[in-house]
C-alpha cells in the first residue's frame, strides 16, 4: 500500500487580528472535526489567540471549554493530541514547507495557477502533502498572499464563492472522495 501525502486545512486570519472573537472560536471548533474525521491537520495564520496560551493543546483545551461545537471541542483536543494542529504567525513570503504544497481554495482562481480536483488528489496519492488555504473572515485572504500561492483550487462548476464553514467541508470532502475513488481504479 503506498503512503499518502497529508492535507492541512490551512485558516488565515482576516478577521480581528488583535482579539480573540467567537468567529475564531467557531471556526477552530468546525476544522478540528474536519480534519479529524478525513486524516488531515489543521494550522491557524495569525490567530490572536490569549497569550497565556502557548501550545496547540493549551489552545485546544481552552476551546473545548467554551463550545458546545465537535462533541464539546473533543476533536479539536484529539487532533492537537495526535500532533496534528499548528499555529503560526502570519507568513508573507512563503508558508512553512513542512505543510506541503500550498493551495489556495478560491472561487475565482488565476488562470495560470489553476489546479483540478483531480491534480490535487494526484499529489496527494503520489505522497505529497498539500496545504490548503482557507481565507476566513469577510475579506478572505489578502491579495499579497493570494499572489504567492502557487496553486489555486475551486471545487464548483463554475465560481461560485462558499462561506467559510461550507467550503471547509466541501474541499475536504470532495477530495476525500476522489481519493478513494482514485483508490478504488487502482491508481
């Protein structure tokens, strides 16, 4: 059986930089199991998280306690158990290389950078680990950084642009499942 690459569901913050608000809260609660559930990790990109916090697993205990999200924030806690959630300060010239290949999830990819469903998966399959960038927050991931991505990735049929929390789930699933259907083929 050949080994696959790893997903990270990859949040950049555009929401309050300097405050900790419910929608970080809601966010990290709704990854968590995500990532749990289909064998992925998860980082955070300029997350103000409380300063008293200075790993994942304090970050995960602390949002356990305050949400009723992902049985309780339990999968948030396991995921950061297992290693498998990160926090980093906001990046501006590249993203940590230990995340894999970096992909935008947008609904309105550059031309040039355009990645398929299908290629993603290829990577993936092929022992690649690929980092998925998520814009949260009503501005989405700034221009700068959406510049330095080399791969931008829209899972719909023509465009169309997902909330936050709705995109999460539907990248993640939708190359779930043509992994396994990839799988399935024998490729």
């Amino acid at each position: 059986m050949r080994r696959l690459g790893r997903a990270t569901i990859a949040l950049w913050n555009s929401y309050d930089p300097n405050t900790f608000r419910e929608a970080h809260r809601r966010i990290l609660a709704r990854a968590g199991p995500l990532a749990l559930a289909f064998d992925g990790n998860l980082a955070t990109f300029g997350f103000p998280f409380p300063k008293d916090l200075s790993t994942p697993q304090e970050i995960a205990d602390w949002i356990a306690t305050t949400t009723s999200i992902g049985e309780d924030g339990s999968y948030l806690k396991e995921l950061a158990a297992k290693g498998r959630f990160q926090t980093f300060a906001y990046v501006d010239r590249g993203f940590p290389p230990q995340l894999g290949e970096v992909v935008l999830t947008t609904c309105a990819p550059d031309d040039k950078k355009k990645r398929s469903v299908d290629e993603i998966c290829r990577m993936l399959l092929g022992g690649k680990s690929v980092c998925l960038v998520f814009g949260t927050g009503p501005k989405g991931t700034p221009k700068e950084i959406v510049s330095i991505i080399p791969n931008h990735l829209d899972i719909t049929f023509g465009g169309y642009s997902l909330e936050t929390c709705t995109a999460l789930g539907a990248v993640v699933a939708v190359l779930a499942h043509g992994i396994k259907e990839s799988e399935a083929r024998g490729r």
